[in-house]
C-alpha cells in the first residue's frame, strides 16, 4: 500500500486490492505452524480487517452509517449473531476464535481450516458493519471509554486467569442458561470498568508511553 500525501490518501483506487492480498495472506497463513506466540497468529489471520481499517474510505464509512437497509437489518443481524455465540461457539471450539492457530494447530485438514475461517471473518465483517449502522452521531457518555479500549483489551486477560484460578469457569452453575447470562453481564461490566477514566489514567503511562526520548537525536 502506497501511502504518498498523508491519510487522504488511503483508499484511492489503486489501492483497493489491499484488502483481498490481506484476505490471500491470512487464509495462505492456515497453512504454517501458527502459534499464539507474539501474537504472529493473530496478526496473520485478522490481517484483512487491519488492512481495511485502513484502506477503507469515508464514503463507505458514511454509507454504512447512513443507509437505511443496513439500519434496518442491524438489529436482527445482531440479535441472531448473539444467539449463535451462546449455541454455536460452544460445538465450535474457542481455537478457532482466539484466530491464533493454523489447520494443524487446529487439528483440521487445511481446506476445512481456510473455508471455516473465511466463513467466520465473513461473520465477522457483517456484524461489524451492522454495529456501524447503530452507532449514533456525535459524542456521548461512552465515547471517552471507546477511546480507551485498549485498556479492557490488554487488562483483561489478567482478569480472566484470576477467574481460572479462582476455579469460576469450573463450577456448575457457569454453565446453565442463567450462569452464561451472568457471565455476559460480568463481562460487559469489567469491559466498562477497564475503559473507565481512572483506570485509563493508570494504565496510560505503560500502554502509551512517552518515546521522544527514544527518537531524540544524539
């Protein structure tokens, strides 16, 4: 991708292909021995959406935002995306998930890998698209927390092995009806706890640290 006078430049025409090369990539990326490691995996593998985060361009950002089928079939699609990861996701495997593992991490021939995981970055771009249709204009109590999600998205990984060893997901009542409600609402509310201000103002120093001195010419 060729990037030559600054961001407004992203997106023209002739880099449009970017984000199928991304696609040939991180489904060719199956084929290798993929660990979680350095999160080379991951990298790999959700490298399409990091590509069209970038390439993608404003007018498709607004038409997602504005037209009114979207609109009108995010609700549904949402609702039936929910469903599908309380009954699905379970018989699926959380490997495959995580979008860490290659065909023979996953135990799988890569044929069955490449089209399962198409079909789930498919699944993945269709329910993003139906959140951007549901986003409201302008600012609100939640931006300043979407602005620190990174926060929740590094801290909780900390939270949830204290859980493990805590022995949580081991009891039985995590895995009835109620106890995975619980635990969706549990989640919701340390996501909302790790984006708030206080904890973003402690954390910022670490995530985002002050490199000038790294750059400062001798």
């Amino acid at each position: 991708m060729r990037v030559a006078g600054g961001y407004e430049d992203l997106g023209r025409a002739e880099d449009r292909t970017d984000p199928a090369t991304a696609t040939a990539i991180s489904l060719a990326a199956g084929a290798l021995p993929l660990t979680p490691e350095l999160s080379v995996g991951r990298t790999l593998e959700f490298l399409p959406f990091f590509v069209a985060g970038l390439t993608l361009r404003p007018e498709a950002i607004s038409w997602l935002r504005e037209s009114r089928v979207l609109k009108a079939v995010a609700l549904p699609l949402l609702a039936v995306g929910a469903f599908a990861a309380y009954v699905v996701a379970p018989s699926l495997g959380l490997g495959w998930l995580y979008r860490s593992g290659g065909a023979s991490g996953l135990h799988a021939s890569y044929l069955h890998w490449a089209a399962q995981s198409l079909a789930i970055n498919v699944t993945g771009a269709v329910l993003g698209a139906a959140f951007l249709a549901l986003v409201p204009r302008g600012r609100s109590w939640v931006s300043g927390l979407g602005v620190a999600s990174m926060c929740a998205f590094l801290l909780h990984p900390f939270l949830q092995r204290w859980l493990i060893q805590q022995g949580v997901y081991g009891t039985g009542f995590v895995h009835t009806a109620l106890g995975q409600l619980a635990l969706t609402a549990g989640a919701a509310l340390a996501a909302l706890l790790l984006c708030s201000p206080p904890i973003a103002k402690i954390a910022k120093p670490f995530m985002e640290p002050r490199m000038a001195w790294f750059f400062r010419q001798g």
